[in-house]
C-alpha cells in the first residue's frame, strides 16, 4: 500500500471541521464518532447522522477535500468557522481504512462492503476512469486526486496526533489568530482548499 499511495504523489489527507472542535483535536488527536459519543467530549458533528454506517471511522479526503459536501454544510451552517486538516499520507498505510470511489454514504458505495473496499486494488479504483464522464486527461486533474471529488477514505479508529502535519484557515486572521494560540502546530491560510476542484464543471 505504502508504493502505491506513493505512486500516486499523494502528499497529503483532508479532514475537514469546524473551527470550534480545533481544541479538542489539538488536544486529543481525530476522535472517531463513535468514541466521542462514548467519552462524552464535547464536539459539533459536521452532521446528525453518519449515512455511511460507520461511526467508528473517519472521514478524509485526497487530492482536495471534498468540496460539494465541504460547501453544502457551510452554506447550511454560516455562523459556523471551518478549518482543514492537513494529515500525513502515512495514514493511508497505518491505519485501517476503506476507500469509497464516491461519497461514502450513497448507495453505489454503500452496496459494496467495506472489506471489498480496502487493500491496494481498492485504493487504485478511486483513480479509474468514471462511465459518462470525461477522462482524466481532459479533467486536467493530478495523479493524486481520485477520478470523483466526492472519492472519500474512511479512516477507522482514531488519528493521532503524530499525523498532523498543519491546519489551514478560512481567512487570514484565524490563522494570526490560531499561531499565536497554539504555537506548536502549523496554521496557514489556503483559500484554495475552500473552493471547487478546477474540473467542478463536469461534476454539477
């Protein structure tokens, strides 16, 4: 698994959050679902139920996060702060993991289960060509993005903090804002990583 994520150049994992769980995970490390309900931290939760079924995982992102869920729950919560995790790609060898060719909650994922989806030939189908849509060459997209930017991980168990590499921010304040108040962790604003992948337009 290790030569094929490094195959791909895969440099980095997104997980995705909002701002007001950073100090738990700058504490604690990425907590699955199921153990924060079960230790009773506090945490807001991108969502009231995980659609998925597993709430002992949690959900990453290659190439770029995961932008159609990333901005459907920002325009639903605009109060709401949002900040990028930035993960060694290690993770995707380490830890025990599922890899989803689309949204892991949909029935086309859904249907397959999950031991079908993890392993190198798992891992290799995120990046297959996908029926009705462009090749890759013309999406323009790099090697290590998966084919479908709703291609999700599932990373079981927990992520430590040793899998951390940084945290990029929403605006240019908050990581002002967040280096001074943690100055053992890498803060950096990347609006990139809030927007659409440049071949969003085949993907409407």
């Amino acid at each position: 698994m290790k030569d094929a994520v490094e195959e791909k150049n895969i440099e980095y994992v997104w997980h995705f959050t909002r701002l007001a769980n950073l100090d738990g995970i700058l504490s604690h490390g990425l907590i699955n679902r199921q153990g924060i309900v079960e230790t009773g931290l506090p945490f807001e939760f991108n969502d009231d139920y995980r659609f998925d079924g597993h709430e002992n995982s949690i959900c990453c992102s290659i190439g770029h996060p995961n932008y159609k869920m990333f901005y459907r729950l920002r325009q639903e919560n605009p109060d709401s702060e949002w900040v990028v995790i930035v993960l060694q790609p290690s993770i995707l060898w380490e830890k025990d993991c599922a890899f989803c060719t689309t949204n892991a909650a949909s029935n086309e994922v859904t249907c397959i289960p999950v031991e079908h989806r993890k392993g190198i030939a798992a891992f290799n189908k995120l990046f297959d060509e996908v029926p009705g849509k462009p090749p890759r060459s013309e999406l323009g997209i790099s090697e290590s993005c998966p084919t479908d930017p709703q291609a999700e991980v599932l990373v079981f168990g927990d992520i430590e903090h040793r899998y951390i590499i940084g945290i990029i921010t929403q605006s240019k304040e908050t990581e002002t804002t967040l280096k001074a108040k943690y100055p053992n962790f890498e803060f950096l604003y990347h609006r990139a990583l809030f927007l659409a992948r440049k071949d969003y337009q085949h993907w409407k």
